[in-house]
C-alpha cells in the first residue's frame, strides 16, 4: 500500500489517540487528586483545633482540570473518527495541532496559578 493507505498511517493515528486518552484521564485524576486536597487541609487543620479553613480554590481548580480532562477525550475521540473516516475513504489526511496549543497554554496557565497560590500561601 502507498500513500494514505499504508498501515502505518493507522497505527501512528491509533497510538495518537491513545496518548490523548493517557493525558486526559492522567488531567483528570490529577484534579480529583487537587480537587480533595483542600478537604485534606480542612481535616488537618480541624485535628489541629484550628478554625476551618476554606480548600483555597482547591475544589475550582480540581474540577476544571477534571473537565479539561473530559474535553481532552472526547476531542481524541471526535479527531480519531475523522481521521478513520478520511483514511478508509483514502481523502487527504489533514491535521492541525491547534488544540494541543491551546491546551498547553491553558496548563501553563494553571500551573502558573498554582505556582503563586504556593508561593503565596507558602
């Protein structure tokens, strides 16, 4: 097979997916995992006998890491469909890498405000 049939293309597609998959499950265990962590700090801070204490925005931030993880897969999932689409149909494969920016940029902003939510706090 030559061009945009050969077997290769698919597979590279498939272990693309599957790497979006890894990420956005990972972006949403993490924000479960920020997203408890202020219900922690309470439960530490009331063993203490210290006045509670909000989660500092934990529960915010832990929720929309959780549903960028969930936009993270259904947009792996919805570019996988085009992509088989347009391989059986032997269309030109296009691509953007558009959306893997814009999610970087959106996790280097959340990681820059937690960075100063540390540093702050700290």
């Amino acid at each position: 097979m030559t061009g945009n049939r050969d077997p290769r293309v698919y597979f590279a597609a498939e272990r693309t997916v599957l790497a979006w998959i890894r990420t956005g499950l990972a972006m949403m265990g993490f924000g479960f995992v920020v997203a408890r962590f202020g219900l922690f700090l309470r439960g530490i801070a009331a063993a203490q006998g210290e006045a509670g204490t909000s989660g500092g925005g934990s529960l915010w931030v832990g929720t929309a890491l959780v549903l960028l993880g969930v936009i993270v897969n259904l947009y792996a999932a919805a570019g996988h469909v085009r992509f088989r689409r347009r391989f059986d149909a032997g269309e030109p494969l296009l691509t953007s890498s558009r959306f893997a920016v814009v999610l970087a940029t959106v996790l280097a902003a959340i990681g820059m405000a937690m960075a100063a939510y540390l540093i702050v706090r700290g």
